[in-house]
C-alpha cells in the first residue's frame, strides 16, 4: 500500500512539470466542411506553445484542395505563446462528393525545456464535402435518357395508330370532273 501510494505521488510530481505543443483547429460539425462545388472557405489552426524555450513547427498538408494563405518553411513559436494563426484557403472541387484532406504540424526543434527532447508530430485530417452549387443548372443525363425513350415509344405508337392518315395522299381533282 505504501508503494502504491509513493508511485502516485511521483506521477503526481512528474506530471505538473510536462509541457507540449498543440493545435487548435475550427470546429467543423460531423468533422466535416461543407461547400458548394467551386467555392472557397477559410479554414484556421492555431498553434500553442505553452513551453518556457523557443519552438519550432514545420506545417505539412494536402495540396490538393488546401492551400495555406502566407506560407512558411518553418514557423518559429515564442514561449508561451497561445494562438499563432495558419489560415488554409479551401476550395471545393466542380465535382460534388466527399473528399478527405489532412494536414500534419510537426516540431523541428525541441520546444520542451525537459531532459528528455521529443519531436512531437500531431496529424489531423477532416472531409470535405462538395454540393451541387444552387446557382448552376444540372442536367441528369439518366432521367432524360428516359424521357427520349418514352418519347420515342409515344411517337412509335401514335404513328402506328394514326400513319395512314398522316401517310395519306390528298385526293387530286381532275379539272371538269366531280368525284
């Protein structure tokens, strides 16, 4: 019991001295962004450096649909710093359907003052998804597949019922003589 007892109190003191960097991103509901296809949103993390030292963070991320608005090879933290803004500028495709992007911040230089340097790596991904944009007009190439088809079919019909009237030749009168 007394063993016990020791071992959580060390914890207790090892735990108030740690420190680690962080990353605060915009809430996103279901995890998910949502926009209509060809338009654009900005989208924010916030780094944190709670530590008493200097970090470093290197931002990688998913080009794709993503593209960071004033971009750095490295970004240096002060300590103690608490809300260092990276906005993404984020571009929905013209194809409406769900996308996956991810962005990974990682540190370059220890920032903990520890005796122990970790480089930490925190990876954060999130869908987005793509709507048909309200303003466009859409064509669904099946339903008019079908409605040339039924179209079709209702001509055939029509003209085999009422061909020989359409196919008819007038009557041509003779001069001088009544039929």
């Amino acid at each position: 019991m007394k063993g016990i007892v020791l071992l959580l109190l060390a914890m207790a003191i090892l735990s108030l001295s740690a420190n680690a960097i962080s990353v605060v991103s915009d809430y996103l509901v279901n995890d998910t962004l949502e926009l209509a296809a060809g338009a654009s949103k900005i989208y924010s993390i916030r780094l944190q450096n709670p530590t008493e030292n200097e970090a470093g963070m290197k931002l990688d991320y998913d080009a794709t649909f993503m593209k960071v608005i004033s971009y750095q090879d490295v970004y240096i933290l002060p300590p103690k710093t608490t809300g260092y803004r990276i906005e993404f500028n984020i571009t929905a495709p013209e194809k409406p359907g769900l996308y996956r992007l991810s962005y990974t911040v990682s540190e370059v230089s220890p920032g903990g003052g520890g005796t122990l340097p970790i480089l930490l790596k925190i990876n954060r991904g999130f869908k987005l998804k793509a709507t048909k944009n309200p303003n466009k007009f859409y064509i669904n190439y099946d339903y008019l597949a079908y409605a040339v088809i039924v179209l079709l079919l209702v001509y055939f019909f029509w003209k085999k019922k009422h061909g020989k009237l359409l196919n008819t030749k007038p009557k041509k009168y003779l001069k001088g003589k009544n039929l």
